[in-house]
C-alpha cells in the first residue's frame, strides 16, 4: 500500500484533517522513513488529534479569560515549574572536613585577598584548592578527606612546593566552593 493511499485510508477512518504544510513529504530526503512513512503519518495524526482534544476540552470547560481559565494556567506553570526544580541534579555535599577548614575561615578575620575554596579534580580524583591569608603563602591542595596533596601555587616563587608542578597544566576546575564575601 502506499504512502498516499495509506493516509486517505487513516483520513477517512478516523476523520481527522491533514494539512499538507504541516505533513512530511515521502520524497528522496525520507528515504530511510519510506519504509514506514505510514508510521510517520500515523504518529503525526496521533499528535494533531490529542492537541484539538486538550483544546475543545480546556475551552469547553474554561473559557478563555475566565477565573477558571486563568486557575488551570496558574496550575500549569506550577506544574512546569516543580517539574523543573525536580530535574535540576543536587549539587554534592561539601566534605565534612571542607566544611569545617570553611568555618574556621570564617570565624577568623577576613582575609585579604579573600579566602577561596576551589574544588578540581586532578590525577582522576577530587581536589580542593584553598587559597592563602596572605603574600608568599603557599595556596594548599588537600583531598576530601583533608590530607594534605602539595602546593601547586603561593609561596616565595609563586610556583608553590614543587610537588604538583603539573596541576596549572593538567587540574581541572570544578567549581568555586566558597568564598569570603564579607
């Protein structure tokens, strides 16, 4: 049966109506879609129809600019607005003992530049960078656990400790944890 024939058949057994603007064209472009262009009508029938249902449904039973028409849209974009804040991915917990090396920061004076903490991952594993309280300090590198990695920046050269003199070329930022925004 053909692509043609096939789409009379579904329009005059379901009386649904085609517009030819909206429907896909089985020419050489579809050539894989051919096959099961029946399918495709199908499907684009199936949609066209669910939608002139929601609609005679909402105006029979809301009329445009009516106080229940206006309760459904309310009602709508709440819908899409939980939706939304369900898929937004939770950020991961800040270690406990990054959590605490913050706190201590804070309960201190502030410091200048101010404290930064910075979470990387560098040699495949998650890293936090926190920055130092002042000039020729070393900024420290320790894992989630605290124990201490090196000093990839700071001090008297600024090159840090020397034991990670590959973190600039091959650390990756994650984000910015925290930082002192007294």
């Amino acid at each position: 049966m053909s692509p043609t024939a096939t789409v009379a058949t579904i329009r005059t057994a379901i009386s649904g109506e085609f517009i030819t603007s909206e429907m896909f064209n089985a020419g050489s472009t579809m050539t894989a879609l051919t096959k099961n262009a029946d399918l495709v009508y199908k499907i684009a029938l199936l949609q066209n129809n669910t939608f002139a249902l929601v609609q005679r449904y909402l105006y029979r039973c809301c009329k445009p600019f009516s106080m229940s028409w206006y309760s459904f849209l309310a009602f709508l974009i709440a819908l899409s607005v939980s939706v939304n804040q369900c898929s937004k991915p939770k950020d991961a917990a800040i270690p406990a003992c990054i959590q605490s090396k913050i706190d201590s920061i804070k309960s201190g004076p502030k410091w200048n530049p101010p404290a930064q903490v910075s979470q990387y991952t560098y040699e495949h594993k998650t890293v936090y960078l926190f920055s130092s309280p002042c000039c020729d300090q070393y900024n420290v590198l320790v894992d989630k656990n605290c124990n201490y990695i090196c000093a990839p920046s700071g001090g008297f050269s600024g090159k840090g400790d020397g034991r990670c003199a590959d973190f600039e070329a091959t650390a990756t930022l994650v984000k910015v944890i925290w930082k002192d925004s007294r």
